[in-house]
C-alpha cells in the first residue's frame, strides 16, 4: 500500500487555508508551480482529482474534501509526535495558575498541551483570584498564571480578549428608575473597576447591595437576584442573562487575558514550557501592546 507523504498533505492544508494556490505558495515559501507540482503528485497517489473549477476558482472536490480532513488528523499526529520527543524530557514540577472565572475555559487548552509536550512534567494546578495570583508569582510561589490584570513587571503574552458583560438572574427584572444594584467582589477587582467607571461616566446611579469573597459568592447572590454585576461573558450560562445598552446599562470594555511568568526566569523548564504554548498557540502578540488585537482564536482557549 502506498504511504501519504506529509509535506504533500501541508500544501493541501495551506491551499484550504488561504483559499488559494498563490497564497499557499507565499505560506509554504514555495512557488506557485511547485505547490500545482505538489497537488498534481498528491492526486497521482490517491488516485482522484483534488481540485475541480468554480468560475475563476479552483474548489476541492469530494475526494479532496475527504483527504482534507484526514490530512489534518495526520498531520496534528505527526506535529503532535515531534513536539512531545523535542520537549518530553523535561521532568519536575510546574505550577500553573488561573482565576476561577477562566479556570474551565481557557486553562484546560494549556493543561493538554503541556501534558502533550512533556508527559513526564508534573502539574500543580492553582485557581484563585487573580490579583492574588500575581502576587504569588512574583513571590515565586507559582511559575505561571493566566490573568486580566496587566502588570509591566511581568512577561507576558495575550491569550485572548474577551466581552465583559452585566449579568443577572435569568427572572430578575432591571428597573431603570432605582439605583443599579451592583454584586461586588471584596478587595482589588478589574471587573469593580470597569462596573463603577463605566456607570459613573454614564451618569446611571448605582449602590453595592452585595458583596462577596470569591466567584462563588457573586454566583450565588445573581442567582438569588439580588442585583447585576460585571464579568466576562465566559460567566453567562442557562440561569444567567445579559443585560445590554437596551435596557439602559452602558457597554463595557472588552478584557484581555493574559499568560505570566516572571521577568529573567531562572527555571529552565518555565521557560521552556512558556516558549513551547507562544509556539503551539500562536502567541505571538506581548502583553506590553495590550492595544493590539488578540491572536488566539476563542474557541481554543
């Protein structure tokens, strides 16, 4: 039988991906012809047409559709499979952090790819609140930790940003002539920052009816309607609702989600399992340009 050859199969990704054989070419650092070359050897192995015309286009047909999606299986192995030899010797012990309101959202994509990598490392998982966690990493107590705060002390790179929003009991009834209830978090809280900004400069009264100690107070007294808070959108779920400008509440600033580990890091595995997640995920924005767009797609993390 014969065997698929893997940078044939790159191009055909590259050539979905850019939606075209010309700006494949520039991706791959090929020329156009090389990567026509390319397919024209790929459908001699498989015998069937990958692509057939559309206009001035060129689109896959359904055998090149098929080998498409098992192309990027085999090549997610294969990538796969060189990252976890090149990095699979690191051994000890990393302690990774997030705060609660992102602990099941965007820390389980870079759990798995640290156990992908190096499954002989060793995870100590910290959740908490996020400004207490950047003060444990900077007491050394933690390696790296997921945050919303931005703190030029630190290296960082931008996970992604994501929607604050004001959220309330699905059966709570807004009333726009009292004060707006306000469910606070006790001590420093970007989101409490953001809420009283944000109402302040819109001129809408508010009062702190409730205040809790961590993420599962504040959910306990929405669900209990007793008044609306600030969170990012990753906070909504069935027994939630959005508040929006439509029912008089001001739009919020998005939140951008950083990755921290200390300045000049002297573990070595630290900074090689931070370089390796920039590299996986495509992080390639600092978190000393906050005002650029985010590069991680939402749905990775």
């Amino acid at each position: 039988m014969k065997t698929l050859d893997l940078e044939l199969l790159r191009a055909l990704v590259a050539i979905e991906a850019h939606d075209s054989f010309a700006a494949a070419a520039i991706h791959l650092g090929k020329t156009q012809s090389a990567v026509t070359q390319q397919m024209q050897r790929l459908e001699d192995q498989i015998g069937h047409p990958l692509f057939e015309k559309q206009g001035r286009h060129k689109r896959l047909t359904p055998h090149g559709q098929k080998l498409l999606d098992y192309a990027r299986h085999l090549l997610a192995i294969n990538d796969d499979a060189l990252r976890s030899l090149q990095q699979g010797n690191l051994e000890g012990v990393l302690r990774i952090a997030a705060p609660h309101d992102v602990a099941d959202t965007m820390l389980p994509t870079l759990l798995a790819q640290v156990a992908r990598a190096s499954p002989l490392l060793q995870l100590d998982i910290h959740v908490g609140r996020s400004p207490f966690l950047m003060e444990s990493l900077k007491r050394g107590e933690i390696d790296m930790t997921i945050s919303n705060r931005h703190d030029p002390a630190l290296e960082g790179v931008v996970l992604r940003t994501s929607p604050t929003v004001w959220l309330c009991s699905a059966s709570y009834v807004h009333d726009r002539a009292k004060p707006v209830p306000l469910i606070l978090v006790e001590g420093p809280s970007v989101y409490h920052r953001l809420a009283r900004e944000a109402l302040d400069g819109a001129g809408i009264r508010w009062s702190p009816s409730y205040t809790a100690s961590s993420l599962i107070g504040i959910k306990a007294a929405l669900r209990a309607g007793l008044g609306v808070t600030a969170r990012g959108i990753e906070m909504a779920g069935a027994d939630l609702r959005v508040l929006s400008e439509t029912d008089g509440l001001p739009r919020l600033p998005d939140v951008a989600y950083h990755l921290f580990i200390r300045k000049n890091v002297i573990n070595p595995v630290t900074r090689k399992v931070f370089d390796m997640l920039k590299s996986n995920l495509g992080l390639i924005r600092s978190a000393a340009d906050p005002g650029a767009p985010a590069v991680l797609p939402e749905t990775k993390v």
